[in-house]
C-alpha cells in the first residue's frame, strides 16, 4: 500500500475534523473509526519505513567509520585489505568476502584478502579481465548482484579450491578510482538472498573507499620509492668516486641496488672486448652454480643482446624466454623479470648491470630510468677503478723493474756458474729468451683490465715467440693452450713466464733436435683449490736415468728454484712410451675465480 506523505494525512485529517459526523447513525461513525485506524496503520507504517532507511543509514555511517578506522590504522595494504573485507561480510550479513586487485602488469585480477579459510588461497588465484563473474564485473565496470544459483549463471567460472558450489548469492562491485578500475569486491551468501539496493549503493561506497584508500597507498608507496631511489643515487654517487678498487666498486653497487631498490639479484658482467664475451665480474646471489656461469658471447642471450643493440632489455620471465641462456639456473635461484642495463662511458658500452625479481613484476618507466642513472654512475666508477689501478701500477713500475733486473742477474749469475761449455752466442740467446718471457708478463699486464695476468695468455705469447726463435726452418712444431684460465699477479705471472720458457725452449732444443715434426701442449687446470700447470711434447725422451730432483742442469734448477720459492709448488719431469710431460702443481692465487 502506498503510503501518504505526512504533510496529505494532516490536512486530510483536519479536513474530516471539520466535516459533519452524525454521531447517532452508527454506520457513519464505523466508517469513521475504520477511517482513523487506516491513518493511523499509514502512520506507523511511515514511521517504520524511515527507522529503517534510518538504520541502513547509521550502518552505512558506522561501515564507512569502521573503514576509515582501519584505512587509517593499518600498517600495510594486506591488513587494511583483510580489515575492510571482515567489515563488508559483517555489515552485508554474508558468509564470505573476496577483494581482487590488479597486478601490476594489469593483465590479472589476484585474490589479495578473503575472509573464512579462503585466506590460504591469497595470492593464489588469478583471473582474467572477463574471466568469471568477478572478472566480467572488472571489465564491464558495473555490479552484479545474483539471488539464487550463482553457479549456474552464464559467467561463472569455478574454482574448486574455494568451494563456491556450495553458495546461492553472490553481489559483486568494482573497486573505482577515477574511472579506473583496479579491483573487485565481492560477498556471498550459502542461503538465497535477495540484495536491496541500499545494500548494493552500501557495498559500493565500501568499494569507492576501499579504492580511494589503495589509490593513495600506491601514492605514498610510489613517494617512497622515488625518495629510495634519489637516496640511492645519492648514495651511489658519493660512495662510488671514493678511493675503491674495481672489486670493491663492484661489489657495493650490486649489494646497494639489490637492497634499495628490492631486487633478488643484481649482476654486474664486464666486457672483456678482446675475446668479445661478457664475464661475470660481481653479484650477491647466493647460488653457487648461477656464480659460476660462463662468460656469454656479445650479442647472445639477454646481456648479449643488450651489449650488441646497445639499449636496456626488459624481460617479463627468463624461466620462459626463449633466448634466455640459463633458464634451468633462474628456475632453481626463483628468479622470472629481468631489466638487462648496458654500462656506458662516453657512448662505449664496457658490460651490463642486470636486475632480477623474485615474482613477475613490470618496470615502470621511472624504474627504468633510475636504473639507467645507476647504470651511468656504476660506469664512471667502474672506469674510474681501473684508471685508478693504472696509477698505481705506474706508481709502482720503479720498483717492479727494480725486482725484475735483479731477478735477471741472478738467473745470468747462474748461467755463468752452469753454461762454461756455451758458445757466447748460445749464451746470450738463453739470457734474451728469458727477458723476452719477463718482457711478455709486462705486455699482457699493461692489456689486462686488473692487475693480474692471464696464464693461458702468457702460454700462448711465449710458444709463439720461442718457436719463432728457435725452430729452424723446415722443422714443423704444432702446439696449443687449453683447459681453464687462470689470472695470476705479476709476481706469480712472472714466475710461471720462466718456468714454460725453460720448459718449453727445452722441448725444441732437446726434444725435437733430430726431428722434423712434433707437437707442445700446454694444458692449464683447476684441481681442488690447486693450479695445474703442464706441458707436454712428442719428441725425443728423457734419458732413462734422469730424474728432475737431482738434476744440474740450469733450466731445472732455474725451474725448481722458481716452483719452489715463490709459487710454493711442485715440480715433476718425467718420460713414458709416448710423451715427455712436466707438471707443475702450486696454490690457486687469493681472490681468483
């Protein structure tokens, strides 16, 4: 029944005040009685209905109380959700209440709160825009309220994990901001239930609150990343120009971007432009194997790439990315998005710093640019560090040349006491080779990025200038280097020069002496925190009673002398059916990977 607005039923009533009642026919006063009850049922009728548009209204207040409390109290976005979603069941009088929010690609809707035991499920499960009812509520940006049988309606997708067969109701609204949509609420009943409009404009303006709230967290969140960031290349740009080493300059710049900006890795490979590879030089991962891998080629996999096209490289999931190397290591060490960053000074791209999360995530423009800012810094340092290892090594050259003459006298010392057969000519092209070798350390080192000296290099160098000054014409003599390298410092380096001259110019001038044909090999190790040297020809055996130890010849005692006293090693010298092989075994150099 349509009830009168208070202001008609007044002046209806004082019209009948003034009307003529004829109190002696009793069925003008029935009518009149039964006139009166009707106004007054209308009446209280009234008044029922505006006490409860007055209740819905003290409960909206009171909801949008309780969510400004807990938008204002909560710490972190995961509480203020859980908070606003127990707030909506209650006040909805549902059994259930899910909020799905964009991820930030915004190609998912994922279950961010839930209340009841579908709290396990959080981060769990994911929709497309349009993907089930929720999904199709993201899309259309309009709510959707179903009675009874939500199940069977033509836009439901079921999750077994969530038991949802089992409830007949479901309302559901978009989280707006803007005209943005970043989310859904939703609330369902086990029971059919029949949702008012009041109730769904209540769960609307949750939703428009809940919105709002989360719009000015990602502010704030935003806020503090920019003031992160600017601290960050504060940070990077004063401590970086500090006194440091290559290493040191390094190692803080991976440590520092992985901490501030929230990254699981952070990688720094430098180019080593004279092989065309990229060499891991830096990282705090904690796998052993993702340490370990190998160097990449200029223009393979994601830092290849980046190096050859010379622009920064965004990779959404290496474990899936086809021209990703290692994706079994990323799959073990958690990693999927990638920002691959070329290092650049004055245009010349020197290596790339890498940036790995833990979970897919996108990089932002802004992201972006810091890490191109951080990029640029770590360059200047980086080249900063080696021009500063330069200066020392400069520095220092008196005193190495100093040490190196001094090492030449005594190694002419010993020939004059061990070679009086010579001929002077012999004499003097001894001595000139092992200059030479001194003088190869010296050349290698003024190339190298480090102060350290590749073994395989100073192999290759020497083989190749002792067979261009002892092989005679008509005589061919192979040889090759191979196994690992090994960067040793310039006093082990030049200990080792000598050692493969003697060994080496022995092999032609003893091995080879009536052969036409032969083959050296030399061959570079790691054996359990232990360097392999050996060297090995197919000529002429050692006599059968020669042993190494009790030698007098020059070039063993040279030999010797050197494995024993500055590699602290071990040296042996031996002949089979086959081959002639030397070996020589000392300690792996500190801080050599």
């Amino acid at each position: 029944m349509r009830y009168l607005r208070p202001w008609r039923w007044r002046t209806q009533l004082k019209r009948r005040r003034r009307a003529r009642i004829d109190l002696t026919n009793p069925a003008h006063l029935l009518d009149e009685l039964e006139r009166k009850e009707r106004e007054l049922q209308e009446a209280q009728d009234y008044i029922r209905r505006l006490e409860a548009r007055l209740a819905d209204r003290e409960a909206e207040i009171e909801a949008l109380h309780r969510i400004s409390e807990a938008t204002g109290a909560a710490f972190a976005s995961e509480e203020m959700l859980q908070s606003i979603a127990a707030i909506a069941m209650r006040i909805t009088d549902a059994d259930i209440c899910h909020i799905f929010l964009f991820d930030e690609n915004r190609e998912e809707l994922v279950l961010r709160a839930a209340t009841g035991d579908d709290r396990e499920f959080i981060g769990k499960i994911r929709l497309k825009p349009g993907e089930g009812i929720t999904g199709w509520v993201a899309r259309e940006r309009r709510p959707v309220a179903i009675h009874r049988e939500a199940y069977k309606d033509h836009r439901f997708k079921l999750y077994p994990q969530l038991n949802e067969e089992q409830y007949e109701s479901m309302l559901a609204v978009p989280l707006m901001v803007n005209s943005e949509v970043i989310g859904v609420i939703s609330v369902r009943t086990r029971k059919p239930k029949e949702y008012k409009q009041e109730q769904i404009r209540l769960l609307s303006g949750i939703a428009s609150h809940l919105a709002g709230a989360l719009k000015q967290l990602s502010r704030i969140e935003q806020l503090e990343r920019q003031a992160s960031q600017v601290a960050t290349l504060s940070e990077i740009s004063r401590t970086l120009t500090g006194n440091l080493y290559l290493e040191e300059v390094l190692q803080l710049l991976v440590n520092m971007t992985a901490q501030t900006l929230g990254y699981k890795v952070v990688t720094v490979l430098l180019l080593d432009e004279e092989r065309g590879e990229l060499v891991l030089k830096a990282t705090q991962a904690d796998s052993e194997e993702y340490r370990q891998k190998p160097p990449l080629r200029v223009g393979e996999s994601i830092a290849g790439r980046a190096v050859a096209e010379n622009r920064i490289l965004v990779i959404p999931d290496v474990q899936a990315h086809p021209d990703y190397r290692f994706p079994d290591i990323a799959q073990k060490a958690g990693l999927h998005s990638m920002a691959c960053v070329p290092l650049r000074v004055r245009e010349r791209v020197i290596g790339t710093l890498n940036c790995y999360t833990d979970r897919p995530h996108l990089f932002t423009d802004e992201e972006l640019r810091t890490l191109e800012a951080v990029a640029n810094h770590a360059a200047l340092a980086i080249d900063h560090a080696k021009l500063m290892v330069r200066s020392a090594i400069l520095q220092e050259m008196h005193h190495r040349v100093k040490n190196n003459l001094q090492q030449i006298a005594s190694l002419l010392r010993l020939q004059m006491h061990y070679s009086r057969y010579k001929t002077v000519e012999e004499v003097i092209q001894d001595s000139l080779s092992r200059i030479l070798a001194i003088a190869q350390v010296h050349e290698l080192l003024s190339r190298e990025d480090l102060d350290m000296v590749s073994l395989r290099k100073i192999a290759s160098s020497i083989l190749h200038n002792t067979k261009q000054a002892l092989v005679p014409p008509g005589k061919q003599v192979r040889s090759t280097v191979e196994g690992d390298d090994v960067l040793l410092p310039l006093q082990q380096a030049t200990a080792v020069a000598l050692i493969l001259n003697e060994l080496i110019q022995n092999a032609i001038e003893h091995g080879f002496k009536d052969r036409d044909a032969g083959q050296i090999d030399v061959r570079v190790q790691h054996i359990n925190g232990e360097v392999l040297l050996e060297v090995s020809n197919d000529g002429e055996p050692l006599p059968p009673d020669f042993d190494a130890a009790r030698s007098n010849t020059l070039g063993v005692r040279i030999i010797d002398n050197l494995v024993r006293g500055t590699l602290r090693g071990r040296f042996t010298l031996a002949s089979d059916e086959e081959r002639t092989v030397a070996t020589v075994l000392f300690p792996r150099p500190c801080g050599e990977m």
